[in-house]
C-alpha cells in the first residue's frame, strides 16, 4: 500500500467516489484545468467528462449558490473554497439555503454538498490565506464541520462527507498537506462522522485537540511522557456535532483536561468543549480546565506567525499548570 500526503489522500478520495457515483461532481476555482491551487483536483479533468470537473469564475457566493442547486436536483457537489480567507461570501448561501433546505421542506429535500477549503496557518502565506475561523461555522445548526489530522483520516472523512445527505464543511489543514506520509488503503473505506479518535490513552491528563494542532499535541505527550506524566489525547475531528461524550469519559478518568486549537482564544471551540465538560463532568474535574489557543488577533505575517501558533513548550506548560494546581 502507497504512502500518501495529505493532500494525494484527498485526491484519492474525489477519484474513488466520482469512479464509483456518478452524481458525485467537482468545482471550484483552478480545479479543472490546474488541478486546484495545491494539487488536490490534479488528474481529475483528465480522467472524468468535463461536465464532472468544473472551472467557477471567481466568485464564492457562486460557487456555494452552485453547489446548492446541484445537490437539491440530486447531484453531489464537491466544491472547493480556495482558502478559508475567501469562504466569507458563501457563509449567505450556508447559513440561509444550504444547512435550512431539509427543515425548510419539511425533509422532501435535502443538501448532500462538500464545500472544502484548506484552513490555518504554518506556511507563511499572505493576508486571508492563514484563517482559522472554525467556531464560526459550527455555530451553525445543520452544518457538519469536519478537520482531518493525518492522510489516512482524511481519506476516510472525505468520503463519508461526500455520502453524506447533508451539507459538510470540510476543512483541510494547509500545514499538513506535505507535511507527512502515511499508509493509505484506497478501498474507499469511510471512517465515521461526529466522532472523536483516541490517539494516545494516558492516566493523568486529557488533551483535546484537531487537525494540524494533533502535530504539536502529541509532540508535547511524547515529551511529558518522559517526565512520567501519561497523556490522553483525542482528536476531535467532527467539530460540529462534537462527541462529547468521548472526551467527558477520558475526563472522568483523568480527570484533567487541556484543550488546544490555533483559532484565536476568545468563542473558539475550546470554550465550547470547556463549558460542556463543565456542565457535564465538573465533579470529575481536579483542576480548572486549561486552554492552549491563538492570540486574539489577526494571524501575524511571516516573523511572528510561529510565535502565534501553539507550539509544544505552551502545551507542556498548560500541562503541567493543572497537574500542578491542588
């Protein structure tokens, strides 16, 4: 079995399901001719009718309007979002068509569309290029929010977005896309939605995290480990609806717990999974819950955007401040 980026993972996942759905369709800005601004449509044009792999104009509100009308009249869309910083214009058709058809026809209709883009920061790009604005999304009732982590885990997620009968945000951290290689079965085995990965079981603390950030949370497990102190670490994955219960039922045991996303600090998801775990599991809390986040401002250009992102020193240090409270 071949060992795949990030980004060939995603590619193979579009190829197996538009090879084995007919309805499944492809568009977005660059993603025909060009194979996508990094390469996760490349081959696909040439391998499929070009009715199959569409070429937008620059236009978001289009793309996602686009998307909409093809998976009410049975098709699904998979439609790609250049970068987070753009996907601005089509949060009108997400948040007032797409994730309200199913309601709004009293289920007569649904909205099984993809809307993918990559997300966050780490590779020293330009102004709208670096967002990661995911809590504003999973805000939003009937929107799935889903953030692979590894090649292997977005293979799977991928496809289980695209079969999915209701609208996915699919969000592909840019950090990872070369960053490293995994074994991948092309098999088109899904992996299962709204559903939290255990990485790493660990008696001491319980670390939460999600896509490029699981890089630096399980470098900063393997260094506490060294000290003795055994890390739970789980991977989020489906943001919205989020598992809950699998991260309240590592709390129980641990009974600590560090929550870790690049997003700024302030309505990230973190104080979601905080005040869930508050409401829920607060009597199996020994320490106050701690959150390793972004700056509450916007992402830094070039020189300080490593000083922005979590890194594993801050997460150890979130840490050890709970193990260390009494």
């Amino acid at each position: 079995m071949p060992e795949l980026t990030l980004i060939e993972a995603v590619n193979r996942a579009l190829a197996h399901e538009m090879a084995a759905d007919a309805s499944v369709v492809v568009l977005g800005e660059d993603v025909g001719v060009n194979g996508g601004v990094f390469r996760a449509t490349a081959g696909l044009a040439q391998r499929f009718v070009a009715e199959r792999v569409l070429d937008t104009p620059l236009s978001e509100t289009l793309i996602a309007g686009m998307a909409i009308g093809m998976a009410a009249e049975g098709l699904r869309p998979v439609a790609e979002i250049q970068f987070m910083g753009f996907i601005y214009p089509a949060l009108d058709q997400l948040l007032n068509h797409a994730t309200r058809l199913r309601n709004r026809t009293r289920g007569r209709l649904t909205c099984p569309l993809v809307l993918r883009t990559p997300h966050g920061g780490g590779i020293h790009a330009p102004e709208h290029h670096s967002e990661s604005t995911e809590a504003l999304f999973t805000h939003i009732p009937g929107l799935r929010v889903v953030i692979p982590s590894s090649p292997a885990r977005a293979y799977g997620l991928l496809l289980a977005a695209i079969r999915d009968p209701d609208p996915v945000l699919f969000l592909e951290p840019t950090r990872l896309y070369r960053m490293v290689r995994e074994v991948v079965e092309d098999d088109g085995s899904g992996l299962p939605l709204d559903t939290c990965f255990v990485l790493r079981e660990g008696p001491d603390v319980t670390l939460v995290s999600w896509g490029a950030m699981l890089h630096e949370t399980l470098a900063a497990a393997d260094a506490l480990s060294e000290h003795g102190i055994g890390c739970e670490v789980i991977d989020v994955a489906t943001l919205k609806p989020l598992d809950i219960d699998t991260i309240l039922g590592s709390v129980m045991k641990t009974g600590r717990l560090v929550v870790i996303h690049e997003a700024a600090r302030s309505g990230g998801l973190g104080a979601e999974i905080a005040a869930q775990i508050g409401e829920r599991g607060l009597l199996s809390l020994e320490a106050p819950i701690e959150r390793v986040a972004g700056y509450d401002t916007v992402m830094p250009l070039y020189r300080l955007e490593k000083a922005y992102l979590p890194d594993v020193a801050r997460i150890a240090a979130a840490v050890k401040k709970t193990l260390e409270f009494q």
